[in-house]
C-alpha cells in the first residue's frame, strides 16, 4: 500500500478573472515510511500540495488517497508541522504536548490503560526532543528551535502515519536548522512515519529526501523527481561530496530556468553606467 | 543621536524614572491650577480652586450620600456593561469565526455604531420607561455596537496557525472554538472588557439625564443648574478616579490569569 497516492490532482483558487490555477495535473505516489522533500520558486503550490494533503484544502479534481483512504478532510494519522505561530501560548510545554488528548478523537473508549499510556508517550516524546527540562516552561520562554521540537512532538504525540511538515526550519538559524535535521532523521526513522517535507532550502530538501520534488509555477505543477545519490543515513559531510553538490546545482539551475526570474546581468551593467539623475 | 538618549523611539526607560515622570505630569497641571486660583486671577465661579473641590468632596460625602451616588452610578455602569458583554461575547465570536455571520451583522453594527446614543434618549424613555432599566439601556447602547465589534476583531486575530494545528490533530469545529479559539482569544477580550468598561462610564452623564434623582451624574448635572462649578469639579474627578480604579483592577486581573503573557524566562 502506498502512503501518499494523487492522481490528476488539481486545484483551482477564485473564480472569474481572479482565477488561479495552484495546481495542474499533480501525479505523485509516496511509499510508506518514505522522507520526501518538495522545493520550488515560490507560487509553485508546493504548501498548497501540503494543505491538500492535510486536508485543510480541498482539490478541485483528481484523486487523492492517503493510506488507501480518500482525503476528505484534516484527521490525525497525518499530522501537520508549520513554520510559526501554531503552539498554545497559554499552555506549558508538556500542555502542548498533550494537547490532543483534550480532544474527542483521541478519548473516546479510551481506557485508564490508554491515558498510562499516552502519557509515557509525552515524556518519551519530551525526552526525543530534548525537551526534558523545559516541560513546564512555556512557549514564549524558548528559542526558536526549541518551539519547533515542541510543535513536532504534539505533531507525533497521535502516532500519525503520515508527517506533513510545511517549512518547518524556514525561521530558524544555519546552526539550529543542521542540528533539527539531524533531530528529524532520527525520529522519523524511530517512528516509522512517512514524511513529506516542503521548503525553499534545496541544500535541506536533498539532505533530508530520499528524493527531491521540484515544482514549478505558473500553473503550479510537478516538474521534475530526483533520487538523491546518498545512503540511506545521512551525515554532515555528505553535504560536500561531488553528488550532493552536482545534484544541488542541477535542481537550482531548474529552479531558476522555471521561476522565469532570471537575474538579467546586461540590464544591471547598463543601470550601473547610467548617471543618476533624480 | 546618541543610542543612550532618552528620545530613541521606542527606547527604554528604568522603574523609577517613568513613575517620577508620571508624577510630575499630575503634579504639574495641579500646581498650575492651585497658582491659577491663589493668585486670584481667575473667578471661583469660573475655576474653583482645588481645596474647594476637596471640601465639597467632603461636604458631599458627609452630608449628600456621595457613597450612595457613587454606589449607584457603578451600578448602572457595571450593569449596562455587563449586560452587552454578555451579548456582544457570543455575537462577536459568531461574526469572528463565520464568513456567513459577518455578512450578516458586521455592516449592520457598523452602521449602528455611528448613531448618537444620546440621540435614544426619547426614545428609551418611551420604550423602556424613565427607571433604573432605561438608564441601564443608554449605557447598553454606548457600549454594546463597539464591543461587538472589537470581540469579533479579537477573536479574528487568533492565528490561523493555531486553529489548522488543531483541526490536523483530529479537531472538531467546536473543539476549536472552545479549546483553540477562545482560550487565545481570551486576553486580547479581558483588553476590550476594559476598554470598554471606560466607555460605559463616558456614558454615565448622558444615562442619568433621563429623570435621576441620583449618581454621580446626576449631581453633574443638578450642580451646572445652580453654578455649583467646585461639585462639577468633583463629580469630574471621581469618576476619573473611579475609572482609574477599575482600570488598573482590570490589569491586575491580567496578569494573575494570563501569567504566560508576563512570564519571561
């Protein structure tokens, strides 16, 4: 069975003359526990594939099955990681973290087993995370990073199958961003979930993917897949072997041929000669 | 500019020098009318002198219920207010989170906002009568079109973030609305029940113009008959003080219930 599968999907945005087309003829299959990346110039629909997948949109037409069911709507066995602003303030860390237990979906006929065991899971998420000694502190106390190993913990706290992360490190610094990729490998390999990873970072997209999505605008569609040419466990220095480094600006080169925003050299000179008069 | 000036925009200023700064803003106004009145150059009719509105503030209390004018102006404030925060609360989260009530309601309130509430007065006095009910009522009707308006506006800054979050864990619509949407929302709403609080109490003077034979602002008003300028003073200044009051009740409020909005490593 496959985790991820879309056929003809698309999606239409407005109506009349502010009709868009964010995604035309989407094709894609995923495997179960497969890490798949997704990168593009912007305008791409590659978020909007992801809110599809989460079910927070729906397509306009094709199909889409996750794990052999048709996505109809947002449910928790694929849970969505975003870019900011989606932890509870109000609650402490290990609040947020167990925020979906608060839920109907998950309490019903659950047994006093059941909530044992729900909450071994949260300190064995807090301490995944490397969240231990921040459990009670709240979300505006830590760093960036920290708030985002928190959004992922709630994410897993359900045992999703399918992780859906929508550039989860896009607000993160050079530093923290290698050490959450490191962090993510390792928990979606423990975990077992499937992961669909969208971000603008082509260096992140090849070193987290088993294989790289490159979508392209205007209409959003999928351009080209690569197989990225390294193990399956990833390490730092893979990033400057000849594989990844030939594969990085192939997929930037594409990027850059299907934005249609090249950087038109002759017009800078040109500007650059010109006396300026205001 | 240097970086340790105290004109950096937004800059910072130490405990001390900000509550020595707000002294000296009430102390100056204060010295400035006391000098004004001592020097006699300005008639006790026009300006009464601020000893002669702490008398009559005295005489009224010993003398003319001050307490029971104070008592039943809070009232009928407490009461207006509360009586449209008890509609508006769930009238502004219906027009927050719903496209179709929005449509529905928000232009409609926005155009009954502009109206004078001053203006239903008559109206008031001959639908709801000339009691406690229609004073109740011109407060009611200060208050309740803005603060529709602002809970809907508190409620639709809740950021979208939160809510899909939620709804991707397996939400309901009401699980969103009552354990993502309010409890986000809730302080941004303890800021628009205070600040409409200090609404209700503008209205005070305007509500006890319908046939009261009491409050505060009624006393305003009997005293402008008789040129009683020292009780206008006074009526003036404990409002102001009775608002301050509440207003900073409200902040404390703030802080004990949100303490994750005040919490800082």
């Amino acid at each position: 069975m496959k985790a991820i599968s879309c056929r003809s999907v698309c999606k239409v945005f407005g109506e009349g003359k502010s009709r868009v087309v964010a995604l035309d003829n989407v094709d894609l299959d995923v495997a179960e526990g497969e890490f798949i990346t997704f990168v593009g110039a912007s305008g791409c629909g590659k978020s909007t594939l992801l809110r599809i997948l989460a079910g927070l949109e729906i397509h306009t037409s094709g199909t889409i099955e996750a794990e052999g069911e048709p996505v109809l709507g947002p449910n928790a066995d694929r849970a969505m990681v975003f870019q900011d602003y989606s932890l509870y303030p109000w609650l402490t860390v290990i609040g947020n973290i167990k925020f979906p237990r608060q839920l109907a979906a998950h309490t019903r006929d659950c047994t006093s087993a059941d909530v044992e065991a729900a909450s071994g899971r949260a300190d064995a998420l807090l301490q995944v995370m490397g969240l231990s000694q921040a459990a009670q502190a709240y979300p505006s106390q830590l760093s960036g990073g920290m708030q985002q190993r928190v959004a992922i913990a709630r994410a897993l706290m359900t045992r999703p199958r399918i992780l859906l992360m929508d550039e989860p490190f896009g607000a993160l610094d050079a530093q923290t961003r290698e050490v959450m990729h490191d962090l993510i490998l390792h928990v979606s390999v423990l975990e077992g979930c499937t992961v669909i990873f969208v971000t603008h970072d082509v260096e992140e997209a090849i070193y987290l993917g088993s294989r790289v999505v490159l979508m392209a605008p205007r209409p959003g569609r999928i351009d080209s897949i690569y197989e990225v040419p390294l193990p399956g466990t990833r390490e730092l220095k893979m990033k400057y072997q000849p594989e990844f480094l030939e594969l990085r600006s192939r997929i930037l080169e594409r990027i850059r041929e299907t934005s249609g925003m090249r950087t038109d050299l002759g017009l800078l000179q040109r500007l650059s000669q010109q006396p300026v008069t205001i | 500019m240097k970086s340790g000036s105290v004109w950096k925009i937004r800059g910072w200023l130490s405990q001390r020098h900000y509550w020595a700064l707000a002294a000296l803003g009430l102390a100056i106004p204060l010295a400035g009318w006391t000098l004004l009145t001592l020097t006699g150059s300005v008639n006790r009719v026009f300006l009464p002198g601020p000893i002669d509105v702490v008398q009559r503030i005295a005489t009224w209390f010993s003398s003319d219920h001050l307490i029971d004018d104070i008592l039943i102006s809070s009232f009928r404030v407490v009461a207006g207010w509360l009586l449209s925060a008890l509609v508006a609360m769930p009238l502004g989260l219906l027009i927050g989170n719903f496209r179709v009530m929005q449509a529905l309601l928000e232009p409609l309130t926005d155009f009954v906002r502009y109206m004078p509430a001053v203006a239903f007065i008559p109206l008031v006095m001959l639908w709801v009568g000339i009691d406690e009910p229609a004073k109740v009522a011109i407060i009611f009707i200060g208050t309740f079109f803005q603060m529709v308006l602002m809970v809907a506006e508190d409620v639709r800054r809740v950021p979208m973030a939160q809510i899909e979050a939620a709804q991707t864990m397996g939400a309901t619509r009401c699980e969103v609305i009552e354990k993502v949407i309010v409890p986000s929302a809730k302080p941004a709403l303890l800021d628009t029940l205070r600040i409409t609080m200090g609404w209700a109490w503008t209205y005070l003077v305007v509500a006890e113009l319908v046939a009261a034979n009491s409050g505060l602002g009624y006393a305003i008003i009997k005293a402008q008959r008789f040129l009683q300028t020292d009780k206008i003073f006074a009526g003036i200044l404990l409002i102001g003080a009775i608002g301050l009051a509440m207003d900073q009740t409200f902040r404390l409020i703030h802080r004990v219930c949100f303490p994750y909005l005040h919490a800082r490593n």
